[in-house]
C-alpha cells in the first residue's frame, strides 16, 4: 500500500513533534525551530531532485504533472492561473496539509513542516526555477499563491 503524501506529512509531523519538543526543552524555540527548518528544507532539495530525475528534462510541464502527487485524497485545491513553457500560477483554496498541522495542535510548526519546502523543492527540482508566494492558508491568508518562473 502506497501512503498518500497527505497521510506521510502526518506521520512526519507527529514524528518531528515529539523531537521538536526535546529540542526545545534542550536548546529553546528559536534554535530549535531552525534546526527543524534546515533539515525540512534539506529534504525538500532532495526530494525535488528525485522528481526531476524521473523526467527526460526538467520542465514546468513536468513539474505541474508532479503536483498531482500532493493533490491525492483531496489534499490540495488548486486554480490553476497561468501554465506555459515558462510560467506556472496558481491559488491553492483548500489545503488539508494546514487543516492537518491544526487538528493535531501544530499550527505553529505547519509552515515549517510544509510550506517551508515549496521554494526549497523547486530548487532542487531545477535551478532555473523559482518560486514567489506572499501568502498561504497556513499563515491566516484565504489562499497560497503560488508564482512559479522558469529562467530561459
């Protein structure tokens, strides 16, 4: 049986909750927290690697097609606003990531846990490509908006 990636991010994150709890007792919030954060961030650039290798060459087409991944069990709701050669936009509006991180009492740590690999995965994925997002449901915002750019 295959785990969705929604249903992984909660066996991480109740993993990740009870080392970030030691952590904290040990080293305190803000260094825990950053250590949490590099190590997240470290697993997305690797994680983007490995999907980029799965294509002939690394393309927004194929990163897009990659998005059905996160979308299993109705994980993700996305508009999709602009897809072409070099350009990839779109609002998630429904993200059972943030309502997961909340049910189990990790808002706090939810943009830590997912939102943090966003940009980190698209680098991984390909250097060209970069990301800008200036909000996301996890930090109180209706929607994540989501601007992906692929350099020529």
């Amino acid at each position: 049986m295959t785990l969705s990636i929604l249903e992984q991010r909660r066996i991480e994150a109740a993993f990740a909750k009870g080392i970030f709890e030691e952590m904290c007792a040990s080293l305190g919030e803000e260094q825990a927290t950053q250590i949490l954060s590099r190590a997240i961030i470290k697993l997305a650039r690797e994680a983007g690697a490995t999907i980029a290798a799965e294509a002939p060459e690394p393309s927004i087409r194929h990163f897009a097609d990659s998005m059905e991944r996160w979308k299993l069990d109705d994980a993700l709701r996305i508009e999709v606003l602009r897809q072409d050669e070099t350009h990839f936009d779109f609002n998630v509006t429904r993200c059972r990531y943030a309502e997961s991180y909340r049910e189990m009492g990790l808002a706090k740590l939810g943009a830590v846990l997912s939102c943090n690999r966003d940009g980190a995965f698209c680098e991984g994925y390909d250097p060209k490509l970069k990301l800008e997002r200036t909000q996301t449901i996890m930090g109180g915002a209706s929607h994540c908006n989501f601007r992906y750019t692929r350099e020529a």
